[in-house]
C-alpha cells in the first residue's frame, strides 16, 4: 500500500504513510518504554541509602486521635 503504483496510488500512498508510522511508533514504544522503566527502576532501587546500625533511630509517640472538631 506505501509503494502503490497505478490509478489511486496517490491516496493509498498518503494512508500507508501514516499507517505505517503509527505500526512503527507503537512497536517502538511497546519495546523500549518498558525496558527504560525496568533500567530506570533498578537504578532507584541500587541508590538507596544505606542506614547505619550504630546510630538508633527516633520513634515518634503515637498521637491520639482527635475528638472534636
């Protein structure tokens, strides 16, 4: 259909056109959109920061919940 030749070749050239960007955009983004996210997470995940053992940590106190407005 992109490489019609013939009567009417010149408006299925301009939807094959299109047609065919769109296959390739949406196979491009199905591919590469999901591996990015992947690399992207397992990024976040390695530059998580490590917590000393040593030093404790502080603990809030538990509010209690209001009763009037």
């Amino acid at each position: 259909m992109a490489i019609a030749t013939g009567p009417s070749a010149a408006s299925q050239n301009a939807i094959a056109t299109g047609l065919l960007g769109d296959m390739i955009s949406a196979t491009v983004l199905a591919i590469f959109v999901p591996a990015f996210f992947v690399c992207v997470l397992k990024l976040m995940r390695t530059k998580r920061p490590v917590l000393d053992e040593e030093t404790p940590q502080q603990e809030t106190p538990p509010t209690a919940p209001a009763t009037h407005p």
